[in-house]
C-alpha cells in the first residue's frame, strides 16, 4: 500500500472521531467529493494483514450505527469486497485474520433485523402475478391466457412472502454463514441504486469467484486465487442474480455478463432450481435493449418493456366494426352460410344480426349491430 493512501486512510480515520453530532449530515454528503478515499479503502480491505484493517472496519461499523442513510450507503458499498474477504480466508483455514470482517459483517446483520425499537423485523415480500407486469415479464408476451373459473378468482389476488424474525448472531458458524451473508446481500440490493460502478464491479467479481473457484472453469477464466470449492445455498445465488442483473443494466455488461454464466453454471452443477429459474429468467430477458447501453453515469435503472397505453388488439379480434365493415366476395354462391356460421360460433347473439340480401345487393351483406 502506498503512503500516500495510507496517509487519505489515516486522515479519514481521525476526522470522524473529532465531529460533532449536528455536523454528521454534513460530513456525509462531503464524502462523494473524496476521489481518493474509496480507492484507498479497498486496497485496505483487500491486504487481509494491513495494520489499517482493524480500525477501517471500526469505523465503517460506526457509521452504519449512526443511523444516517449515506453513511449507511457508504458502508454498504464495501460489502462485497469485505464478503470476498471473508469467504476466501475462511477457505484458507487463516480465521485470525477476518475477525475485524466477521465483527464488522455481524453488526451490520445485528443492526438490520431489528427496527427502531428493538424488536425484530418480519419483511414481507409481494410475489408478482403472471396477469400484471413485473421486472421479470410482460402479461402482453405470454400470449393468450384462457379465462377458467379459477384464472378469474385469482386475478388480481397477490401473494405475499413473509421472512423473518431473524436470530441474534454472535459469531458465523457453517450452519448460520450463508444464512447472515444472504441477507446482508438483501440489505445491498435494497441499495443498489446508489452503489458506485466499483462496488457493482465487486459485486461481479465476487459472484464468479464464488461459483467457480475449485472448478474447471476457473482455468478458463484464468483466475489465480485460491482453488478451493466454496460450498453455497440456492438463496445466496439468487441474490447474487438479483445484483448481477442489476449492474447488466447499468454499464457493466461484460463483467455482469461472465458473473451471470458463472453463476447459472454453478446453479447447474449444484442442481439449484431456484437459481436456475431467475437466472434463465434474466439471460432470456437480456437479449433486448438492456445490454446495448454502456452508460455508466446519470439515472440507474432495469429496463423492461413498459406496457403501452394503448390496449393491444390482435388484427385478426373479431369486433363490432370488423363485422360492419367486412365484406364478402362473390363467388356463386348465396352468402347465408357466413352468417350460419357466425351464428353456430356465438360471435354476436342471433337475434342482434340482421341480414339484408336482395337479388341487387348479392355482393353485399350487411350486419347491424
């Protein structure tokens, strides 16, 4: 690490300790005009024995714990870099050197599934209905839907997913691991509208590490870090889609491109049906408008297809001004059989159709409505 980022570091660490509590809003909004830090910070977190680990992690708790959402955001974006950090130690054997990470990590999760008073949180999620749009799919694309009895009871009925209350965690064993780190995840991609391009680069990073260490495909990707398989949970994979998908969008189209195929080949491998659907869900999606842009600046956003204002009619829907205006060729023969048919099919009820045909007017019949 240079001295000239330690020096931005060290400077960091002191001027917080010395700010008053009504100046906090302040100081926060001024650290986006801080070029140098960020970069700084990761090299921090990246040396695993930096003697500046300890106190950045510290002082990263203290700002989450201040309540004060961009000092929130501001943690948030070293997230998957500090759970890198984590799991790559933690495959190393070497549990001496992430205690400040798995301290850090542990009072954020501590800090998140609890509200204002206390108590825990229970979040509830709304599962999208196939007849109303959502960020994964277009009612318009699915195509005809028949309307049974029951498609017409549940319409517009939402179903809703409930999570929680989530237990007090006091150190990560390997049965609550993936559980505090997926949920951390959660509380990333809640936030992901903020997070700079460095953090959404993380982010992909961190997913084709996870899915690929320990597996051929680490050899194609020409990754040299630790070769040693990371066990994961179907859940944990979805989050990292639900990020992935986001940075896709947002400019980071070939680092969110291989972090996709990385994940959805360890989803395969592992049989994880749940990441296989979303991730699909999502590739299949992509193949539209949302990987021509590259931009990274301005508005952060999915893009999806917006449903038109207008209401979609097919052009061959059989509608009252189709029938007045449709007229029939002459071909030899009496033009009563069109109208039989139209009948026998129930198009419009028998006794609404009047046909006038005369022997001048063969060429044209004519239905009112």
């Amino acid at each position: 690490m240079l001295a000239m980022d330690q020096g931005v570091v060290e400077e960091w660490l002191s001027e917080f300790k010395t700010l008053p509590d009504s100046a906090v809003s302040t100081y926060a909004a001024s650290l986006k005009d801080k070029g140098a830090l960020v970069p700084a910070l990761y090299k921090v977190i990246r040396e695993n024995y930096s003697d500046l680990l300890e106190p950045v992690c510290h002082q990263l708790f203290e700002f989450y714990r201040s309540g004060e959402p961009q000092l929130q955001r501001f943690t948030l974006q070293f997230l998957p870099e500090l759970l890198w950090s984590l799991l790559s130690v933690s495959a190393a054997r070497d549990p001496h050197t992430s205690g400040c990470i798995e301290a850090l990590l542990l009072g954020i999760y501590n800090l998140e599934i609890v509200d204002k008073d206390g108590q825990s949180k229970v979040l509830s999620f709304t599962v999208p209905s196939l007849s109303k749009p959502s960020v994964y799919h277009e009612p318009s694309t699915i195509g005809s839907m028949a309307l049974t009895e029951g498609a017409l009871a549940n319409h517009g009925l939402s179903r809703v997913v409930y999570s929680g209350p989530h237990l007090q965690r006091e150190t990560f064993t390997a049965q609550n691991r993936f559980e505090v780190l997926t949920f951390l995840l959660l509380c990333y991609n809640a936030a992901l509208s903020y997070m700079s391009s460095t953090s959404l680069q993380s982010l992909c990073q961190l997913s084709s590490r996870v899915c690929i260490c320990g597996y051929p495909r680490q050899q194609m990707r020409r990754y040299k870090g630790i070769n040693t398989r990371l066990t994961v949970t179907s859940e944990f994979l979805v989050q990292l889609i639900t990020g992935i998908h986001y940075a896709l969008c947002n400019g980071e189209v070939d680092l969110g491109s291989k972090a996709l195929d990385d994940v959805l080949y360890r989803a395969q491998l592992e049989l994880f049906p749940e990441a296989l659907l979303v991730g699909n869900a999502i590739k299949s999606s992509l193949h539209s408008a949302a990987l021509k842009s590259n931009n990274k600046e301005g508005a952060r956003s999915i893009q999806v297809e917006i449903t038109p204002t207008s209401s979609r009619i097919s052009r061959n829907a059989v509608t009252s001004l189709s029938i007045r205006g449709h007229r029939w060729k002459r071909h030899g023969e009496t033009k009563c059989v069109c109208a039989c048919l139209l009948c026998s099919f129930s198009l419009v009820p028998k006794t609404f159709i009047n046909i006038i045909m005369t022997t001048e007017q063969m060429n044209q019949t004519s239905i009112s409505l």
